[in-house]
C-alpha cells in the first residue's frame, strides 16, 4: 500500500514545553490510523502538524519533517493548499448559521464554484458519504443549527468532503455523542476509506478497535508503538501500551 504521508523526526514544542518528541511514522492511502493515549500524550499537536494548524499557534515550534504526497509541507506547501488537502473534523461540532445546502456548499463557494447546479451535484454527493441524506434532503434549506448533535457532526463531515479532500482528521469526533450517533459517524468513516486517508484521535480505545486498520499509542509525547488494530490490541509490544489498554493508567 503507497505511503500518503510520512513523518520523521517530528517536535513539538509550546514556549519550551514538549509536546512531542521525534516521532516518526508513515500512514498509508485508504487507512484508518487510530491514535490513541493518555491526555498530554501528544496526540492533538500531531493531528494539527499534519495540516499546519499549529503555525496559528505564536508559541508552538516544530521541527523535523512532514510529507504529504512526498511533498514536505512546512517547506514546499503553502498552508492553505495543505488545509485543502488535510481537513479537520473536531471533537465538538461547529455549524455555520446558515442553512444545511450552504453550510456544504460553503468550501465549494469560496473555492470559486458558483453555478448553483453544481453546488447541488455536490452537496448532495457529499451529504450521501456522510450519511447525511435521506435524514436532510427535505429540509436543505433550513438551519443547521436545528440539527442533532450526531447530525452536526455528520454535516461537519459532509462539509468537509465537499472541498474534495485527500486526507481526513478527526480529533475525537465522537466524544460529545450519544452511541447511536457514533455508530453512524463510525459507518461512515469506513465507508470513506475506499477514497480518502483517515487519522482518528479517540479517547475511547474500543472505538480505536472498530474502526482502525493500524493504531498509533502515543505516551507522553512519544510514539511508543504502531501497528495492526488487532496485533495492537491482543498482543501489544510494549508494556506501557499493555498498561494503558488495561486501564493500569490514563
């Protein structure tokens, strides 16, 4: 399987506080990474590297190396083509005050489309993948703030789908829904690993299990182990990862 982004080396640091310390990994086209690990283990200050969130942050400093598409992104990107390929889905979902089409169609627009039929082609399209649609397609036009939490968050994958992204993170996208509500974003993330690369930082270490094809455990700032879900969560390399899976801390 092709390698979509590789890093190496990767530091973090906040005024001098390590955030994350020589991590190096590669995430494959088409999976499902699983991040998983303590608080202040790291694992949000990685999820931000990846689409250079982190350059809005005055105090953060990086160093080491960041490809995507055997591009490095800090050096040969600018970060707006890197947000468009990289998109964050957060913990807590964020509407726009704005109807449920324009909330879809807001990346297209500002992106340059304008004909409103080919907005429709791609809110609808993006509406399906996040499994969206047929709870919505009666009432685009009403507000989205109406909506569920677990249905924001689906709306919030669908408005991310519709810049036609290549890479998808997801900083605990589950953590403020109700089990029926995850399980459906859950449906959908496997239903988008057949076009997109997807990393998933989850607290909830079952849902690491359901989803991921490979899982990271991140402790204290440092990659301690990577692999298959399965291996991962059945015979686990590394004591520490052993541990924290049996709630021996975290």
């Amino acid at each position: 399987m092709v390698e979509k982004i590789i890093i190496e080396n990767l530091c973090i640091d906040y005024g001098g506080v390590h955030a994350l310390k020589n991590v190096s990994l590669s995430v494959k086209e088409h999976e499902i990474l699983g991040i998983i690990g303590p608080a202040n283990s790291g694992k949000t200050s990685f999820l931000r590297a990846l689409n250079r969130l982190n350059d809005l942050d005055l105090s953060s400093h990086l160093s080491g190396s960041i490809y995507l598409n055997g591009k490095e992104i800090n050096r040969e990107m600018d970060a707006e083509e890197v947000r468009k390929k990289v998109t964050m889905v957060f913990a807590l979902p964020i509407p726009l005050p704005m109807s449920i089409f324009d909330n879809v169609a807001y990346g297209p627009r500002r992106h340059g489309t304008k004909d409103r039929k080919r907005l429709a082609e791609i809110v609808e399209k993006s509406l399906k993948a996040g499994f969206l649609w047929d709870e919505v397609k009666d009432r685009l036009s009403s507000s989205a703030m109406k909506l569920s939490g677990g249905q924001q968050q689906r709306l919030c994958i669908a408005r991310t789908l519709a810049v036609e992204p290549e890479v998808i993170l997801y900083d605990e996208p589950c953590s403020g829904l109700d089990p029926i509500s995850t399980a459906k974003v859950e449906d959908a993330m496997r239903e988008l690993k057949s076009r997109y690369t997807q990393i998933l930082v989850t607290n909830n270490v079952k849902q690491a299990a359901r989803v991921g094809d490979r899982v990271a455990f991140f402790l204290m700032g440092e990659l301690v182990e990577i692999d298959e879900a399965n291996r991962i969560f059945t015979a686990p390399k590394d004591k520490r990862t052993n541990d924290y899976l049996t709630g021996r801390f975290g």
